[in-house]
C-alpha cells in the first residue's frame, strides 16, 4: 500500500513539465530546504514527490515514478547533501526508477533530451570546501557523480544551484536564494546560459555490460556510477596533492 503522493497539478497550457523530488529526512530540522519546497508548490504546474512523505516504508512505486519522470522536461532533486552525497531514500529511488532499459541500456531512451537540476544545500560553509579545510575538496569535486548518471540517461546537466552554510547564512542571503529557485523554476527553459551548455554527450552501454540480474534493487549502473565516479574523482585529487589538511576529518554535511 503506497501513502498518498503530494503533487500539483499540471496547469494547461503552461510551459515544459517540471518533476520535483524533495528529499529530507527531517523537514521539522530543515531551515531552509522546507523553504524550498513552499516556494517551489507556488509555481504553476510543477509536478512535486516528497519523497520521505510519499514512501515512508521505502518501497518505491518503480512504475508511477517512471510515468510522472517520462511525462517531464526537467527533473529536479532538491535535497541537504549529507555525507557528501544525497539523502538514502533519494539514492533508492535513483537505483530502482531509473532501471536498464528504460532509463539507459540498451532500447533505454525514455530520458534522453530531458533536463536535469540539483538544488542542494550543506551545513558547512563555502570555505570549508577548500583543500586547507576540513571537507578537503573543493565542492565541485562531489558534483561528477550527478552529471554522470544523468549523462547515462541521456540527460543534460545544469548548472546546480547550491546554498552553502544552511544552518548559518543570513537571512537575506536565504531568503534571495528562495528567490533565485522560485523564480528559475518559473522561468525554465528561458535560462540564459541555455544556449551555452550544449548537448549531453552520449554514453552507450554495451549489452555485454548489463548487469547479470538488471531488475535487483542496487544494482543498476545508473545508481551505481553515482559512487564510482565520486570515488575517481577524489582519487584524482589525491594523486595530484590536493590533500593539504592533516589530521581533521569532515563532519556530516546536511
């Protein structure tokens, strides 16, 4: 028995289709994020899934997912970034709607030419991404595993919007990053730099490459290139010496 979906309704004649997925574990600990998500159930024609709402039991309802996610030009994920990474129910839903064959594979096309945008926020400040401080990396250093699974599927990544310090940013800084999402998530496609991002290049999987079992929770490269490209990356950054910090170790980033 799957909870109610929390959505809105699609209002005709309106522009491209928009999917929302907000993740938050805690929205009563959220200051920001929450925020987010008013801002976002006030524009037109925005189809909105909180996540933790609708599939408290974590048993996602892989077809209703992939029908909402076929019916939209941009799917955006709005969530904290915790552990450097995206909230566990937000991977699941990642692993099991986004499957081989549908999303990516062989005869998987039913997202290629889509958008897709990353509104996330972390606890630590801007600064503290940097090699001298205690996240060690600079935060884009964490974004490669987004673009590539979207990459996988065909899907165009753009440019993430992120507010860094949630727990401490001043309130007009929070208060003009609500509205910057409001206001581009009003206005897409009519972003400015639409014309200059391109087109996503193509990943063709090989049908040797499919996994033994393409229907098993987890295993699915799409979920799986999340963690295999962040793991390259920071190895990359540790060859070329980035690593400059002794003796520290990053907290969780929410």
């Amino acid at each position: 028995m799957f909870a109610a979906m929390t959505t809105t309704t699609q209002t005709p004649g309106s522009g491209a289709s928009i999917y929302l997925l907000a993740a938050h574990p805690r929205w009563r600990d959220s200051r920001v994020n929450h925020r987010l998500l008013a801002a976002a159930r006030e524009v037109p024609g925005v189809d909105i899934n909180d996540l933790y709402a609708t599939y408290p039991d974590y048993t996602i309802d892989v077809e209703a997912e992939q029908e909402r996610l076929a019916r939209a030009d941009l799917l955006v994920m709005l969530h904290p970034i915790q552990w450097y990474s995206m909230p566990p129910l937000q991977k699941l839903w990642l692993d099991d709607v986004l499957a081989y064959g549908w999303a990516y594979g062989h005869g998987g096309h039913a997202l290629r030419g889509k958008d897709l945008w990353l509104v996330a926020t972390t606890g630590g400040p801007e600064a503290s991404y940097h090699p001298t401080s205690y996240n060690r990396y600079f935060f884009d250093a964490f974004l490669p595993p987004y673009e590539q699974t979207a990459a996988l599927c065909g899907m165009r990544f753009l440019p993430p919007l992120v507010l860094h310090g949630a727990r401490s940013a001043p309130e007009a800084e929070v208060a003009a990053h609500v509205k910057t999402f409001s206001d581009r998530l009003a206005s897409y496609p009519h972003w400015p730099e639409m014309d200059e991002l391109g087109v996503c290049p193509t990943c063709e999987v090989p049908d040797s490459d499919r996994p033994a079992d393409a229907t098993r929770a987890g295993d699915h490269p799409a979920g799986r290139a999340f963690f295999t490209a962040l793991q390259d990356t920071l190895g990359r950054a540790n060859a070329s010496g980035a690593d400059t910090a002794h003796g520290t170790q990053a907290p969780e980033a929410r």
